[in-house]
C-alpha cells in the first residue's frame, strides 16, 4: 500500500486523518493510537506505513465492503418478496460519535465505518432513506422496552 492508497481508503471509509490516527492505528502498544501528525506522515510518504496499519484498514475496507454486500442482498431479497420495489428502506444515520456509542458493545472505530455504508446504500438504492438519529426522540418513544439494534431500526420507520 502506498501513501495514495492510504488517503483514498481513510477518505473512502469517513475518517478524518485525526480520527484515523486515533481509532484505526490504535493498539495494544498504543491504545490511544499515534498523533495526527504521524498519521499525516504516513499519507505524504515522508514515514513508511507500518504493516500493521496496512492490515488494519485493508481489513476495516473489507469489513465495509462486506456489509454494503449483505445489505444490497437484503434489499433485493425484500424486493423480490414484495414483487417490486419498496417505497423506502430506512437507514439510521448516527450524526456523531456519542450517539453511536449510545448502544452498548458498540466500538468508535466502527462509527465512521457505518456512516461509510450508509452513504454508499443510499448511492446504490434511491429508497434508502437515511434517518439521523435522535437519541432524545428515541429515548422518549423507546419507553421502558430494551434498547437494541433492531429497535432502532423500528424507531427509524416511524420518524421518516
């Protein structure tokens, strides 16, 4: 991987090279990940990538890829089911990081990962309709049942 392919797939995937610095090359050696100046480093050539890195985000890619794929199959299994196109697909778009982590079990890195997906389903399918969360909006309509992934996909459908 070089410098262009590392600024095109951070770019692909959402991150800002801050970001990048601090949720993709973070590590058991360095938690807190490397400062932005390191990332930025790498991005201009002026330092080497590591291996590690270059693993880290083919794999953060491929994840991101993976689940493009498994959404697009699910939406052409609820077209073919429903003998033509639905109306909308809805979408949870997480505006910032807090809200994403909002869900229990949910990792940063992963936020900007889905924001990634979102955009690319709403490209691919004009009846993806994207939903920005609104934690105080679902608070209120969630009630007293469990929070989860499936609910606030149900909450989504509501509010569009």
């Amino acid at each position: 991987m070089n410098r262009t392919d590392l600024q095109a797939i951070r770019q692909l995937l959402f991150f800002t090279q801050a970001e990048a610095a601090r949720y993709v090359a973070s590590s058991p050696e360095h938690p807190e990940g490397v400062t932005p100046d390191t990332w930025q480093a790498w991005e201009t050539g002026t330092q080497p990538i590591p291996p590690h890195i270059v693993e880290r985000i083919t794999d953060l890619s491929e994840w991101r890829y993976g689940a493009l794929a498994a959404t697009a199959d699910n939406i052409r299994i609820q077209i073919g089911e429903q003998a033509g196109t639905p109306d909308s697909v809805f979408v949870i778009w997480y505006d910032n990081l807090d809200d994403w982590l909002s869900l229990p079990g949910r990792e940063p890195v992963m936020w900007r990962l889905q924001q990634s997906v979102c955009a690319g389903l709403r490209e691919m399918y004009s009846i993806v309709k994207l939903v920005c969360f609104d934690a105080d909006a679902y608070r209120q309509w969630r009630g007293d049942r469990e929070d989860s992934e499936s609910l606030r996909a149900e909450w989504a459908s509501t509010v569009a």
